[in-house]
C-alpha cells in the first residue's frame, strides 16, 4: 500500500527562480507523517491555492509542493478510532495545500484533527463546490447575523461578487432574505449574479471613494468585503450605523487607510474572517448550515469541472482577477 503510486500537481522552483506547474508520479510513503490517509475525489481552486501554486511566499515557503488548501475523498487508512478506512471526509485549510501536500494530489495524508466526517446530505462533489470560499463566505454572513446583522436593517454589499467567496456570499444572503448589492469588475458577470439572486450589480467605481471625507452617505446594513484596499476603506465609511463590514480578502490590495469616525459616530464593527484555523465547532456549525437551511438550490451553477491535466489555465485565470464562481477539481477525471 505505502509504495502505491498517485498523480500529482507538482510545483517547482527552477534554477532561474520560475515556478513551474507538471502533473507527476508520487509515491504514498512521500506524504508527511500523519494519523489519516485519505484518498481525494475531489479538490477545489481558491485565490490561495493559486498564490501557492505560482511561488507565493507568504503561503508556501518550500518547493517542490502540491497546491490544494481543500479536499474531499474516502479514508484509506486511519490510526484515530473517530475515522474509519470508508469513511467519507472532507479537509479543507489548516496547513493543507500551503505548507502540507494537498488536494491537488490523489492522496492526501494529515492529522486527525483537521478532519470532518462529510456532513449529511452532502456528497463529496457538493462539499468541494462550497469548498473554502463558500464556507468563508458563509462563514462571512454568520458573523454579520452574529453581530445582528438582519435582511430589515438594509443592504448589503458584496465586493469581488464573481469570485468564490463572493458569488456564495450574494447566493447564500438573497436565500437568508437579505438584498443584496453586487459589486463587479466583469460587466459579463451581470446575469449570473441576478440569477444568483443580487438585486443589484454594480462596478467596481461604485465603491471607490478617493476624497477625504471621514464619512460617506450611510448606505450599507452589512458588507462583505473580498478585496481589501480602497474598496474595504470606503465601504466602512459608507455603513450605516451600527453596521458591520466583514474582511476576509486582498486580492485587491493588504492595505487601507480609514479614520476613527465611522467607528466613533456610527459604532460601525470590522469584523476579521479566518477560515483556515476556525474552530471545529464553528466549522461543523457552518458546514451543517451549507448542507441544510443555506443549502443553495443551483449549486452546479456556481462551478466548472477540470482535471488535474486541465487546472493549470483555471490557475492563470484566478491570478488575473478573471475567475468566476468555483472549479472543482475531479483528482480521476481523465485518468
Ligand atoms: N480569510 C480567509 O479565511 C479566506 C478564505 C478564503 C478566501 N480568502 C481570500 O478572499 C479573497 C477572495 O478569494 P476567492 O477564492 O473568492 O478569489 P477569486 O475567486 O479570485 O475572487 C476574487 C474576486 O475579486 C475581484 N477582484 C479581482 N481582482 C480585483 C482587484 N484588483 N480589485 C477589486 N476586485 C478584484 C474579482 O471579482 P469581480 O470581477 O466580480 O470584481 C475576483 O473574481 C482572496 O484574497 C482570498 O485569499 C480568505
């Protein structure tokens, strides 16, 4: 079993500092120690995966690496009696993909504790169309009901709506009641985010506010913010009072500059998202909630399949701001 061989995206740093991306043969025994082997059905591609796939630093440091911060499969082996070898599981962020070979393998080998037996009423496919941008962006909207966010107080808006996180933002708030305000940077994404329920779908100048002012008119009940930068700035001056922006992104840019007023005069909150080490009761939580109640009627509309041989344009594709929706990765497809 140890000496099975699997497929691989494999990236490598070469000797004139490229990274370069090839689908290659591994070995099991090459996978980290860990006390679960999972052979993967399905991965997903997100922004990071993308980062970690072109040389990011700042998500992976050691080369040669397999990308893929998410995965779903079946257990192969386990040392831990919570997992049973035919168990069906879902991994997603932790270490997985970034500094620990991940779902763009056919096998995936990690500890106990960042495994999820797969929630009822969800398959395998289903759990990596969500994967970690559907679960950050529902995991956006129950912090902003946490925080009282409800569809009565106003709008909400959604920034970087075509990508993963925020077409399941807008798809997941319009199923809650809540109206939704798209913003977008593809004119062509206008009908899949009416389809996916926004009232509303509006460019990117819409949210880009260059003057001084410490506050704008206040428009939005709740945001959720995908992109960080200018976009992230202007709309917390532009909440209502007593709104909440949440930030998970910064595929626009890290940086911001704000003012103390909108927290001080309108008691506005910034409210940080962090997927990748989120307490397993909260997952489960939010999990359960994708698989039932915010379960999205159209799911297959929110994806593409690719195969491993395939992933490489959707990974140029996500770098240069063009993806839209998710791409889920069929680990046998096109054996
Ligand atoms: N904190 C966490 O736990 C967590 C978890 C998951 C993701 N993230 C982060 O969330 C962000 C979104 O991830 P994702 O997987 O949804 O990425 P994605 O699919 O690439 O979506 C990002 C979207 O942002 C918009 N965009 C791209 N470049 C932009 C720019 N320069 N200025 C303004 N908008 C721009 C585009 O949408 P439009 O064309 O529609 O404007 C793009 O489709 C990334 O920064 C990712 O790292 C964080």
């Amino acid at each position: 079993m140890e000496q099975e061989r699997f497929k691989a995206l494999v990236v490598r740093q070469t000797s004139d500092n490229r990274f370069v991306r090839k689908v290659e043969e591994r070995s099991i025994d090459e996978l980290p120690a860990g006390e679960v082997l999972v052979k993967v059905n399905y991965s997903s591609l997100n922004y990071k995966d993308a980062l970690s796939a072109s040389g990011n630093r700042g998500v992976t440091k050691r080369y040669p690496h397999t990308p893929g911060i998410d995965a779903s499969g079946v257990v192969e082996k386990s040392d831990n009696p919570d997992f049973l070898k035919g168990d069906e599981v879902l991994v997603s962020c932790y270490a997985l993909g970034m500094k620990v070979s991940g779902g763009f393998g056919q096998y995936i080998r990690v500890p106990a504790a960042w495994v999820m037996k797969l929630p009822m009423g969800m398959t395998l496919r289903e759990a990596m169309i969500y994967g970690t941008g559907g679960f950050t962006a529902a995991h956006s909207i129950y912090r902003l009901r946490q925080h009282g966010v409800t569809p009565t107080d106003g709008k909400i808006l959604v920034t970087g709506a075509s990508g993963g996180v925020g077409s399941f933002s807008v798809g997941i708030l319009a199923k809650l009641g809540y109206k939704v305000v798209a913003i977008s940077g593809k004119s062509s994404a206008k009908q899949f985010l009416m389809e996916l329920g926004a009232q509303e779908v509006l460019g990117r100048e819409a949210v880009q506010d260059n003057s001084d002012r410490a506050l704008l008119k206040g428009k939005w009940a709740g945001v959720v913010d995908t992109v960080g930068g200018n976009m992230l700035a202007t709309a917390i001056k532009s909440l209502k009072y007593g709104g909440a922006v949440t930030c998970c992104g910064n595929v626009a840019e890290p940086e911001f500059k704000t003012n103390v007023y909108p927290f001080i005069l309108r008691g506005v909150s910034l409210i940080g998202i962090d997927s990748a080490e989120c307490s397993m009761t909260v997952r489960k939580k939010i999990w359960g909630l994708l698989a039932g109640e915010w379960r999205l009627d159209d799911l297959e509309s929110l994806s593409v399949d690719t195969s491993l041989a395939e992933l490489d344009g959707y990974i140029e594709k996500i770098l240069a701001g063009q993806g839209q929706g998710r791409v889920v990765v069929d680990l046998w497809g096109n054996e």
